[in-house]
C-alpha cells in the first residue's frame, strides 16, 4: 500500500511528520491520512495528487510511482506530471462557472481591491469606536479567542476521522477553513472583533459563536468550507472574491452539502 511505503522511507530517513509538514506546508492531519491510506480525509481532486507528490518527494521516492499507487488504490483519474502548485480551476468541491482566460490577473486586482476596501472601512470603524479616555488597543487575532489553530487538541488528534468534530455545545455556531492555497480570510463572530489573516496551505481555522458568524474571503477556491462538521459550500452566485457572507444557524442549513 502507498501509505505503507510512505511511512517506511520516511522512518528510515529518520524524518517525523512534523518534520515533512514544515518542508511541505501540509498539515499533519493529512499526512497521517495518507500513511493511512485514508484518502477521503484529503480535500478532492488535484489537491490530493499533489498531497501525495509532496510527500514522496521528501521520502525520495518517485513521485510518478506514488500518484500511480494513488490512482490504483483510490479509482481516481490521474495525469501524470500534474504541476506542484495545482491550478485552482480543477477544486471539485465547488460549483463556480469557469473562469475567462484572464482569471489570475483578474483575480488579483480583485483580491487586491477588496483588501483596501476592507481595510479602510475597518479603520474608519476602529477609529469611530474609540472612546475618548485612554483605553487598551482594539484586539489583535491573538487576543481574540474567535479561531482555534490546527494544533489544538480538538481539532487534530491522532487517528482523528475526516470531519473535525469537537465536543458540540447547544447552540453553537462552527465554521472551519480548510486552506487548499495560500488565501487571505477576515471573519467576525458575534459582535466580536474582525480578525483578518492569511492562511497557508494545509492551515485550518476554527470560528466559533452562537448568533453568527460574518466572512470574507480573498480566493473562495482556495477555502474548503466545513460547518458544524460538515461539508458546506459557498452560495451558486458567489465569486472569486466573497466580500461578505453571514451564516447563521439558520442558512447554514442551506449551505451544507448533502
């Protein structure tokens, strides 16, 4: 099995999987996944090749050879010399009409012109709600507890199953972001402060509240979307670039995928 041969070559090269996720940027989740031969835990398509190529080629086997098992173990159709970076047209999770031919340009002075929209409301907002006295600066993402990393407990354990499912409250709101690409994301919970970031390829965040939850996201090809656990998708009319989507616990019933 692929994932047999994977964990072999890369213990006798002495390497951890911390390790090949800091050469690969993938997360350890995945790559338990893939030693595993749990494919399904891997978002679809081209994605999970190129998963696949990463890790082999940090182990030093052919990659060829490791997309070749991949495509004997899962049925999957598979091209040969798929590139490292995938291009983000072939994100099978997601309906969007094809993109013109200029989509990169495109898409970047989109993404670029959201970033300066956004952040000039956001000042104009921080700057509306500063009280006159001396008071502690408005909360940086570390400060707000709104996202929980990939790191914690709840979200990768070992052995952990495809969905991310942490203990579940009444009434609670989660959204997750699974970054598929290097993306830049900004989301508000409740009425707590926006937090903006950029996610790296494999990285996760974790957005938890009660009434909703408010998202903006530079590439929504490069997200894949969970709620409460489960797989969701972006609205049919969403762009490239999602200016503002609010999920509450009652249209999140109408995002998920069944």
């Amino acid at each position: 099995m692929l994932g047999q041969e994977l964990k072999r070559r890369r213990e006798e090269l002495g390497l951890s999987l911390a390790e090949i996720a800091d050469a690969t940027r993938i997360g350890t989740r995945f790559l338990k996944a893939i030693e595993s031969d749990e494919y399904s835990v891997l978002p679809e398509g081209i994605y999970a090749r190129s998963f696949v190529k990463a890790f082999a080629r940090q182990v030093k086997m052919n990659e060829d050879d490791a997309v070749l098992q991949y495509q004997q173990q899962t049925g999957a159709e598979v091209a040969v010399g798929d590139p490292d970076v995938p291009p983000l047209d072939d994100a099978e999770p997601f309906v969007f009409k094809e993109p013109s031919s200029g989509f990169w340009p495109a898409a970047v002075v989109a993404a670029l012109l959201a970033v300066v929209f956004i952040g000039g409301a956001y000042a104009v907002w921080r700057y509306s709600q500063e009280p006159t006295a001396a008071a502690p600066p408005a909360s940086s993402p570390a400060q707000t507890p709104v996202s929980e990393p990939k790191s914690e407990p709840t979200a990768t354990t070992a052995g952990a199953p495809v969905t991310i499912q942490p203990e579940v409250v009444d009434g609670e709101l989660r959204v997750t972001l699974h970054a598929l690409d290097r993306c830049w994301v900004k989301y508000t919970a409740d009425d707590g402060e926006p937090v903006q970031r950029e996610l790296q390829l494999g990285e996760e965040a974790m957005i938890r509240a009660t009434q909703s939850i408010d998202l903006s996201i530079g590439n929504t090809r490069a997200i894949a979307l969970q709620i409460n656990g489960q797989n969701a998708r972006f609205p049919d009319n969403t762009g490239i670039v999602l200016r503002r989507l609010t999920i509450t616990p009652e249209t999140a019933k109408d995002l998920l995928i069944n």
